[in-house]
C-alpha cells in the first residue's frame, strides 16, 4: 500500500491507496503552534511526530490495517519551514514555518548580495523575510549556541523521512523554494550557502520529485521491513499532479489567497519578473503566481453584509443583483479598509461586487502575472469552487470552461510513488461553459473595474 501523506501548515493530512490508487481510508490532524503571532510562526519537533503517529495510526485503524501493510510513504509539503538537528537526530529548537517573518534584514543583505541575479537560480524573485535561506542567516545570527550543536537541516517531510527510516531526502521542487539550490546548476547554491555559513554536511540528499529513497523502517512500533519514500514537491505541485494537469490548462486554488499553477514546458524561467518558478515532476518547469486576497477577502466582506451567516446566503444574495452590480465595484486588495468598495448599491449589489472583483483580480493575476491571456481552460481547486454558481461566474469572466478538480495533493503523492502521474485517470469534475453573449458583457465590465483601480497590487 501507499501511505501519501501532506505535510501542510494548517493540518497533517494522510490517506492510504492501493496498487490501483482507490483511497482506501483518510485522516487529519491540525498542527499546533507553540508560538504564532504578527512576526513568528514555530512549532514543536517532537509534538509534531506526535501528530504524524496519530495520524498515521488513525488511517491504518479506518482502513483495517497495519502499517507493515505499507511499502511506499510519498510527502507533498508546505515550503520554507525547516529545523536543525543534532547529531542524534534530536531537535535544537522549534520548527520556523514559512509564516515567520523575522529575517527582514537578514532577506535585506541577501538581495544586497545575490538580488540581481537570485530569480535565474531560485523559485522566487528575490531573498524575503519568509525564505528559508534568510532565517537560517538568523539562526547563525541570533542563535550561535543552536547553529554550533547543529548536524542536520531538516524540513517537514525530511524531518519524517529521518525518524521513520534513517534519511533526510530533499526534491529539487521543495528545495528550488527555499533559495538553498541553484536551478541553473540543478544542484545546491554554493555561493549562497558559503555566504550563508551553511556546512554542506548539514543539507539533505537531493533528488527530483518522484525520485525513491529505498530505506528500513525505524521508527518504534513499525514494522522491521523495507520502504520506499518519495516527495512530491511543494503542496500545489502535489495538488496538479493530483488534478491531472494539462498542458495549457491553469489550476486555481480558491483558498485563502488566490493560487495559479501551470507547467510551462521544457524551457526554464523566469517567465515573469514577479512569478515563481521550478521544475515540475517527470521533466519541464511550472509557474505559480498568487493573489493574496481571494477567499480572505470574501470571508471580511460576508461578515460585513451577512454576519452569522452561511457562505450560500451570501452566494444566494449576489444572485438576486445583475452583471456589473449596478456600477459597485470591489477590490480585494483594499479588504478590511473603507475603499473596498466603489460605489453605492444595494446590499446585493455589494455583495455580487465582490464575488466579482476577486475573479477580475484573477483575470489580471492570469493577464499581468503570469502572460497567460487568453486562458484555455481552468481547474478549479478549494472551498470556493462549491459554489457553482461561481464557478459559472468564473468561466464567464475569464471566457473559458472552468471544471471542478476531483483530486487533491494527497493523490498527486501517491500517483508520482506509483509512476502514474503523466497518466493518471481523473474523473471528470462538473464544468462550466462559458456563456458568449455574458463573457462580452463582462469584458467591458472588467475594463472599468481595472480604469478606476489601474494599479491594483494582489
């Protein structure tokens, strides 16, 4: 069987397949922050492996198993977050997740020393405070005791991999995201990493997405028998591999942010001076671009117009106004100030404005961001795509078929451990056509919404 398992920032997700990729059981457990505020985001080591056991002994459990019925484990992650070891394995402090930002003038002699040419080496266009390479550069800086004592870098699925078989794997999709590993020479960035204080008997083994680390089981009340590991890059790479993506076709998170995925062939990046990039499993590259405010914006203004009320009341009352929301406009970007919203309307107009203004700033993401216009088709991932009447909404703005995706990470894992991610037989999620005479109706519509906000930032 293979356990694939997401190693995301807000839950610890597993789910068990066979041979044949049925899902046979699923689970999750939330992970805990022992400290989270405006600047820091940690979490405990050993409580983390806590919940990673429960969570893999809750499956095993649902599905009527044990885990010597486990052969493969394949990780899809959250980016960023890293721990340092000791020599026994043993963690020197706390987990820093891709949250923290505490590193600013760390990321600020970084881009003084590499910005220029950072974005041909590294997913991102330059050092920020969250990248990994700019907290280790903190840790050296502000904590000599812990950086002394160190033997081992660690990231989430890393961290596992050790305790569960005795090797800490790092794929090149995870490891292009942390500013640790050079694309143009496919292996870590030694000019960075030298400048950076990093011994190079701290890092990881490298390998591609999908590669398979052969390993024993070592973990206690696991079974003494061969496994084989395999990490499935960062959680939206695992989430399009999951969906099936296809060549021309952008996935779409409709989560808290707006997220764009696309694989953009054999030529490498970057693509767009803002954009992120790295190399997709099984050959080529992909590009993702965000718009902070997608879902986070909807939530801020449902609990203005609709406090105490259910998601579908809100969708139910945009309804009820036309295209174009009597002239009201919304910007997603200006959440939670007065700007939000242009105009004055009825309760229903503001409310349509807004289930409008965050697909025109995914136009523009798609447009400006990732030179992606016009869009063949669309995926559409996230809490947001239960709404059908969106999602219809969707494929007449952006003028092409909009389905729903039917897979997630945790597939996209398990299929890359299998071989059968450029084959995978997904079954076809409802799609939404869109209709000619509304995409025209919304064109112009869109072209004054981007007039009275020409630089809108995401």
């Amino acid at each position: 069987m293979i356990l694939a398992v997401d190693c995301g920032s807000t839950n610890l997700k597993a789910a068990l397949y066979d041979s044949a990729l049925n899902r046979l059981a699923a689970h999750s457990v939330p992970v805990e922050y022992s400290r989270r505020d405006a600047v820091r985001a940690e979490f405990e080591a050993e409580r983390l492996w806590s919940a990673f056991l429960a969570l893999i002994n809750a499956v095993v459990h649902q599905a009527g198993c044990t885990t010597a019925a486990i052969s493969q484990v394949a990780l899809g992650s959250q980016a960023q977050s890293f721990c340092l070891l000791d020599s026994a394995g043993q963690a020197l402090m706390p987990f820093i997740s891709w949250m923290d930002t505490r590193a600013e003038e760390e990321s600020a002699l970084l881009t003084q020393a590499f910005g220029r040419d950072f974005h041909r080496h590294s997913s991102f266009s330059s050092p920020f405070s969250s990248l990994e390479i700019s907290k280790l550069l903190w840790v050296r800086r502000h904590l000599p005791q812990v950086w002394a004592h160190t033997r081992h870098l660690v990231s989430v699925p890393g961290f596992f991999c050790l305790r569960l078989a005795g090797v800490n794997p790092m794929d090149s999709n995870l490891a292009a995201m942390n500013g640790l590993v050079s694309m143009v020479t496919g292996d870590w960035w030694r000019e960075l990493l030298d400048y950076g204080g990093v011994p190079g008997d701290w890092l990881p083994t490298l390998a591609p997405a999908g590669h398979g680390w052969r390993g024993r089981f070592q973990a206690p009340g696991w079974p003494d028998a061969d496994v084989t590991l395999v990490l499935a890059g960062n959680d939206h790479t695992a989430g399009a591999l999951g969906n099936g993506c296809r060549p021309g076709e952008i996935i779409v998170t409709f989560g808290t942010a707006l997220v764009a995925y696309r694989r953009t062939g054999a030529e490498p990046g970057p693509y767009h001076p803002d954009g992120c990039w790295g190399p997709y499993p099984g050959g080529g590259y992909y590009e993702l671009a965000v718009c902070n405010h997608g879902c986070s914006a909807l939530d801020w203004a449902r609990s203005i117009l609709l406090p105490e009320q259910p998601p579908s009341s809100f969708v139910d009352l945009a309804a009820t106004a036309g295209p174009g929301s009597g002239g009201v406009r919304f910007y997603p970007e200006r959440a939670r100030t007065e700007s939000a919203w242009l105009g004055n309307g009825t309760p229903a107009d503001r409310a349509r404005a807004v289930l409008e203004g965050i697909l025109f700033a995914l136009r523009r993401l798609l447009a400006d961001n990732m030179n992606t216009w016009p869009v063949s088709g669309v995926c559409a991932l996230g809490g947001g795509v239960k709404s059908q009447y969106w999602m219809q909404m969707a494929a007449d703005i952006l003028g092409c078929p909009v389905r729903t995706g039917a897979g997630d990470s945790l597939l996209g894992a398990a299929a890359l451990a299998a071989n059968r991610n450029e084959n995978l037989k997904i079954q076809a999620g409802d799609a939404r056509m869109p209709d000619p005479a509304r995409c025209a109706q919304y064109e112009s519509i869109f072209v004054n919404w981007k007039k009275t906000n020409p630089a809108g930032t995401s």
